[in-house]
C-alpha cells in the first residue's frame, strides 16, 4: 500500500502543475494515503471485531435455542413414567371392566346353552 501511495504521489508531483485547483483538492489526499494506513487498519479491526461479536451473538442464541430444546425434550422424559403409568392404571381398569362383561357374557351364553339342551327333554 505504501510503494502504491509513493507511486502514486510521484505522478501528481509530476503533473501537479497541470491539473486544477479543484482537481488537486480531489486528488492530493490520494497522494498522501500512507498516513492514513492506521486509521484504514483501525477501521479494519473494528470491522473484523464486530463481524467476531456478531457472529458470537447469533452463536450463543442458537445455543440458547438448543438450551430450550433440550430442556423440553428432559421435561417429556421426565414426565413419561408418570403418564406411561396412568396409561397402563387405565387399560388394567379397561382390561378388568372387560374381563368382568366377559364373564357375564360368558354366563349368557352357558345360560342359553342350557335351555336349548333342556329343550329336547321338554319335547319329549
């Protein structure tokens, strides 16, 4: 950047007389932008270091958004054995109220059996 800007001021030194004063305003700077490398390399590394910070916010919020995710995920986990729990108290419940219309319908049945067997005797 420096052997650019020395390239740079020697041509305008070499045409400085030529050029008008409105030119000269506009390009004279030009010529001397060797001192401003610092402030040019500052406003790099600000540039740099918001980039850095930036992309550290949006790294944390996505690890605040996998924080929330797991927590739902260990919360369902954690509340499973009760609901599995209450799923299996309410088929043993079904299981026994359907056990019980089995042995009624069972006795029906038996009940039946019985009077179409004591049917041919009362024909007889």
């Amino acid at each position: 950047m420096v052997q650019v800007a020395r390239l740079i001021h020697n041509i305008l030194q070499a045409i400085k007389g030529q050029l008008t004063p409105e030119l000269k305003s506009a390009i004279i700077p030009v010529a001397y932008i060797e001192g401003h490398q610092f402030k040019v390399l500052q406003a790099q590394q600000r540039l740099a270091d918001r980039l850095a910070r930036q992309s550290l916010l949006d790294q944390r919020e996505i690890n605040r958004q996998e924080v929330a995710r797991l927590k739902m995920q260990v919360d369902t986990l954690e509340k499973a054995p009760i609901q599995i729990d209450q799923e299996i108290n309410q088929l043993k419940a079904r299981e026994a109220h359907l056990l019980n219309e089995l042995e009624e319908v069972q006795a029906a049945i038996k009940n039946e059996e019985d009077k179409l067997n004591q049917l041919p005797e009362a024909i007889e």
